[in-house]
C-alpha cells in the first residue's frame, strides 16, 4: 500500500473524462488499495482515480469521518440513474485545498456501479453522502465543484487562486 500524490487544480487530467474498467485485475486491486489509504491520510471523504494521475471510473468514498459507521465505498464505472429534490450546501474538494462553497446538488441519488468483486451494486445516498457521490462521479467525468458555481463566482474564484498560487511559488 502507498499514499499516492493527489493532482491539484488547474492540473489538465482534472478536466479529462475517465475511461470504463473493463478488467478489475490485480493492478486495479492495488490502485483502489493505494486510493483508500491517500484518501485516509489527506482526510477526505472521497477520491476519484484521476485525482491520483490515472484516468479509470474508479473512485472511493468514506464518510464515517463526519458520520459514524459508515461504510468504506468503493465504486467502479458508477453512474447516477436517479435524482431527486436540490440542496445547496458547503463543499470542498482534496485537489483544490483550502477552498470551500456552496453548490447546489441533487438530495438524493441512486447510483450503480461495480464493486471491487466484480458485482454490481445500487448505492442510494442522502445527504452528505449524496453530496459525496456527485462530487466524486463529476471528477470521473471531468468536472470539478468549481464547474458547477455561477460563471461570476468561478472568474473570482479563478484570479483569488491564482493569486495564492503565485504567492506560494514566489516564497520558495
Ligand atoms: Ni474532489
């Protein structure tokens, strides 16, 4: 087991839809491994492959850290084939640290999805796990919580980052 190098934003394979899994082989097996141990010891509560630099529909979700006795999820090839209601709350995201705001997302979803046998299973999330599951089947298909904020609000979310980051680079 390693701890994997989470990619940041703006880093290009960010934007980059993730392929299917078609075989679930012992390299797979070691990717999820590895997945859930960067996920543990940066604290999140998901994280998708190509957070990690690989571009598969593979991602891990654990919200025990906020709910209790929750199960680790691990998901391959999901998708949401139901949604319901809207509610806006605080999101963030391991790959844009130190940033958080209100998106508006589904209440509740229904997802399916393979599990690291093989099988398939449906996985109905409400709150923050609902949140979880979207945010992390949006980075399979490219897409960040940023994209999902009013074009206003991503313009000035985009100077005040790119501030920081030049303030960062400039005192090393
Ligand atoms: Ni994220």
């Amino acid at each position: 087991m390693a701890v994997l190098e989470i990619v940041r934003y703006p880093e290009k394979i960010l934007k980059e839809k993730t392929k299917p899994i078609e075989d679930i082989d012992d390299s797979i097996q070691h990717l999820i491994d590895d997945m859930i141990d960067t996920m543990y010891v940066a604290r999140g509560v998901g994280l998708a492959a190509n957070q990690v630099g690989f571009l598969k529909q593979l991602c891990v979700i654990d919200i025990s850290i906020q709910e209790e006795k929750r199960p680790l999820i691990v998901l391959i090839n999901p998708h949401i084939v139901e949604k319901e209601g809207t509610v806006e709350t605080e999101e963030g995201c391991l790959s844009i640290p130190g940033y958080m705001t209100t998106i508006k997302r589904a209440e509740k979803v229904l997802v399916k999805a393979l599990n690291r046998k093989g099988n398939p299973v449906e996985i109905e999330g409400t709150g923050l796990l609902a949140k979880a599951l979207q945010h992390e089947i949006d980075h399979l298909n490219g897409l960040l919580f940023i994209d999902r904020m009013s074009p206003l609000k991503r313009e000035f979310f985009k100077r005040r980052y790119k501030k920081a980051l030049a303030a960062v680079s400039s005192s090393k």
